[in-house]
C-alpha cells in the first residue's frame, strides 16, 4: 500500500486515492477495500482467463459470467462432456497462476435455478 494501490496476482491494479483522506473511517473502508481487491480481483481474474479458454475450447456454447461462476448452455445430450471439459479447463487455469490445486463444482441442470 506504501504506492496507493494493490495488485492481483495477475497484476491488475486498483488505486487507493482515499488512503490519503484525512478522515480515519474513509482511510479504514479504503484499506479493507484494498485487501478485499487483492482476494476478489484475483479471482475475477481467473474467472475471465478461464472464460477465454472456455470459450475456445467450446466456441459453439453460450456462456454467461456470473460473480465467479461461468454458466454455459449446452444440448443435454452433450452437457456431461462440456462438464468435465470445462471443470478440467477452470481447474488448470487456476492452477496456473496460484501454483495450487483448487476444487470446481460443476452441475448439470435445465435452468440456473436447478443447478
């Protein structure tokens, strides 16, 4: 923080202006905020490489982004395949950047609300 800014481990920055406030409370939200980033930004960052790699692998879905989840539409008779395949795709993006082994829940289901 001695910068005004955090980083992800991906190296994505968000700048911390209100560090210099002069009111403790605005300084207080600004560093959970800063902490905060470091943890949620990485794994909205993650979340988007795997997108993108979803997203090659299996062009002809729809996928959504929701918080980090990634829901995509697929015919039921392929949906098992796309599940595996994209569990194994999120599990190896993680991996490669936090150098940790990271659990992914896929569900099959007809609608967002089912799974």
């Amino acid at each position: 923080m001695e910068y005004g800014y955090t980083e992800t481990l991906l190296h994505r920055r968000r700048y911390f202006p209100e560090l210099k406030a002069r009111k403790a409370y605005v300084i207080e939200d600004a560093l959970k905020g800063a902490v905060n980033h470091v943890i949620q930004g990485t794994a909205a960052d993650i979340c988007k490489a795997a997108m993108v790699a979803v997203d090659r692998a299996y062009p002809e879905m729809l996928i959504h982004q929701v918080h980090d989840s990634l829901i995509l539409e697929a015919p039921l008779w392929y949906a098992e395949e796309v599940r595996v395949g994209v569990s194994k795709i999120m599990v190896d993006i993680a991996e490669g950047y936090l150098g940790v082994p990271i659990e992914v829940k896929a569900k099959i289901g007809r609608s967002w609300a089912e799974v």
